[in-house]
C-alpha cells in the first residue's frame, strides 16, 4: 500500500502521490466497465433476456457523461479534497446498491449513479496538473492517465475472470470496498487546496460555454479527442464480431483477453509525457494520430492475421492515448485557474465522440463488414488530423 502524506500546496509533487492519482484514476473508471463481461450473469439471475441487460451500460455511460458536465466543473469552485472524497464514499454507497438491487429497474438506476459518481478521475487528472511544475507535467499527466487507461482496458479481464468465483453482486461489493479504502487514503494524502473561483454553480456551468468559444485550441482538441476517440470506439463495438466469425470462431473468453493487449499500449504513456516535455504536446498530438491511423490501416489490410490484429490493438490504444495525453497537456495550459472546467469541456466531446463511433461502427459492420468498419474509423482519424494541422502553432513549438 502507498503511504504519502498531504504535501503543502507549493511543495514538489511526489512521486508517490502521483501514483496514487492514478490508482485513483484506475479504481474509479474501472467501475464504468466491470458490468460489460456480467450482462449474461446477470440476466440469468433476474431472470431477463440477454437484449434487456443492454440497458444496464448504456445507463452506466449516461450517468457518466452527466458527471463530467454537472460534477467535474466542481473542482473549480469547491476544495477538491473534500470533494473528490465525497465522490468516491458516493460511489461505494451506489455500487453497494448495485450489488443488492434485485430487479432490472434497480440496477439500471443504480448503474446511472454509479456512472454518475464516477468522474474522480476528471477532477484528480487537473488537480495533478495543478500541483506539477511546468517542466514535469507532461509526465504527470502520463502516468495518472496510464493508471486511467488501465483501469478502462483491465475492469473488464478482472471482473470477467473473478465473477466465476464471486458472482456478479460479489464483484460490486469488492468494487465498493475499493472506492472506501480509496476515499481514506486520498482524504490523507491529498493537499488542502482552496477553491480556484469565486462563481457560483451556474456561473461556472455558463462559463464551459464562455470557454469554449473563447478558446480556439479548446474547441479543435475537443474535436481531435472526440474522432479519436469515436474511432476507438468503433474497433472496441466491432471487434468482438470479427473474433467469432471465420477464420478465428473465438468465445466470448478469448475475445475478452484482447484487453491485455490494450494494456500493453498503456505502458507507453510516461514516455509520451517526457517527449511532450521536451518536444511540446503539439507534436505528440500528431503522433498520436499518426499511430492510430496506422492501426486501422492494419486492421483493414490484415484483418485474418491474428499477430497483425494482436499488434494493431497495441498500436491503437497507444496513438489514442498519446493523443489524450498530449491534448490534455495543451488544454491544461489555457486558463490554469480553470483547469476542472477545461478538462470538463474536453471529456464531454471526448465521450460524445466514443458514443458516436460505437454508433457508426455498429451500423458501418452491419451493412459493409468489417472493411466498412475500418473505413469509418479511418475518415474520423482523417478528420482528425486535418483539424489538427489547422491548428498548427506558428511561432512556439510548445502549446
């Protein structure tokens, strides 16, 4: 277990607090995912159809995207440290309730709340780049987000291999225990920081849109995250299809085990932050995209190889997350003292984006296959780049 204590607001960020970020990070955003491999089991104990479960993570991710437009901006106009505890007790009392709900209804409204309670991680990704100094943030940030990334690609391996022993409403209940032992250790180890604004709540919700329109390079890395993002989405909603159909005929298993294989693209976020300290966001923007364009291009050319789609995963969740990352270190350098409120503008279009791609990618694979797919896809990454090239600096090679 980490054992930090609570830095003063001008002290060095730790390299063990910054750590705990990203088991933070990790914890709370795994929550979103642990129901995806536990549809089946729970359909079969509530005696519904497996087409009704459906129901249960699309109202996880509404109440997610809810949480990063009502609740992020939070961490602007309160003490964060109290309100990121506050967050996760929250969001064990939710997944305690998930664990006992006992009709469909009941998981679904327990699922929104706990996709609602669950953006810690959007409020501790700009408290982390509150707290580090101009030269290291970019690595900061890379680690907090490998610890986010992780906990996306590894929820589903995790609570997929642990329900054979414990059941669904075991895998809540553990998921709980681990948003309360984050809560203790985050109210030790955190700073007492002060509020960054005097607005009241709806002023701060008003002024996401003042932001946005002020902020040119707030709106095309709001768009730039968004298409990568959709087009990571697509390969996640489709790829599952393309592993049981010929030639691979794979279970539902094996198809979940390519989660580790994005875990392997993870690895790659602290260097991302270096070179974008050294060498400036913009840059690693374009390589991102760059490397996830170079994924679907694989994917379309070699999409019966297994090595080649092995790799390819690897490749994609790398370029989507450098691009993140380096996205994030250019946002984050706008309005310091609204950092919460950036980050909320940029993660809102950022899953609006994965929720149109897995829309388009759903319908693109039933009507064109797998190529129409990847076609998809491509164009979002080729809108992408066009938009960041737009927004090419002109005298700075740091953003």
């Amino acid at each position: 277990m980490l054992t930090v204590s609570p830095p003063s607001a001008t002290a060095p960020l730790r390299r063990s607090l910054v750590l705990l970020f990203a088991a933070g990070a990790a914890t709370s955003v795994a929550n979103l995912y642990y129901n995806q491999p536990l549809l089946v089991l729970i359909g079969r104990d509530l005696h519904v159809t497996a087409a009704a479960t459906g129901v249960i993570p699309t109202s996880t991710q509404i109440g997610y995207a809810a949480g990063l437009l009502f609740f992020t901006p939070l961490g602007d106009v309160l003490p964060r440290r109290g309100l990121i505890v506050t967050l996760c007790v929250a969001s064990a009392a939710a997944l305690i309730g998930l664990s006992l709900a006992q009709t469909l209804w009941q998981v679904t409204v327990f699922s929104f709340l706990t996709g609602l309670l669950s953006v810690t991680p959007q409020i501790l990704l700009p408290l982390a780049a509150d707290l580090a100094d101009d030269e290291n943030r970019g690595q900061v940030i890379g680690l907090v987000m490998s610890g986010l990334l992780l906990g996306v690609l590894g929820a589903r391996v995790v609570s997929g291999g642990l329900a054979v022993w414990i059941g669904w409403r075991g895998i809540f209940s553990v998921a709980a225990l681990l948003m309360t032992c984050l809560a203790v250790m985050l109210r030790v180890a955190l700073p007492t920081l002060a509020k960054k604004t005097d607005l009241h709540y709806a002023g701060v919700l008003l002024s996401l849109w003042t932001l946005f329109r002020k902020h040119r390079q707030l709106r095309q890395t709001s768009a730039v995250g968004a298409l990568l993002f959709g087009a990571f989405s697509v390969l996640w909603t489709v790829l599952a299809y393309r592993l049981h159909s010929p030639p691979y005929d794979f279970g539902s298993g094996i198809v979940g085990l390519f989660g580790l294989a994005g875990i392997a693209g993870v690895l790659g976020a602290p260097l991302t932050g270096k070179i974008a300290d050294r060498r400036g966001p913009y840059f690693m923007v374009g390589v991102g995209i760059a490397a996830t364009l170079a994924a679907f291009i694989s994917f379309w050319l070699g999409s019966d190889d297994l090595l080649i789609l092995i790799g390819g995963v690897i490749v994609l969740d790398y370029g989507v997350q450098t691009g993140q990352v380096s996205n994030q270190a250019r946002i984050y350098s706008l309005v310091p003292s609204a950092r919460s409120r950036v980050n909320s503008v940029f993660m809102v279009f950022y899953f609006l984006g994965g929720a149109v791609g897995s829309a388009l990618g759903s319908q693109s694979y039933d009507h064109f296959g797998w190529t129409g797919s990847c076609a998809v896809a491509i164009l979002m990454i080729l809108g992408a780049g066009a938009i960041h090239l737009s927004g090419r600096p002109q005298t700075a090679t740091r953003t």
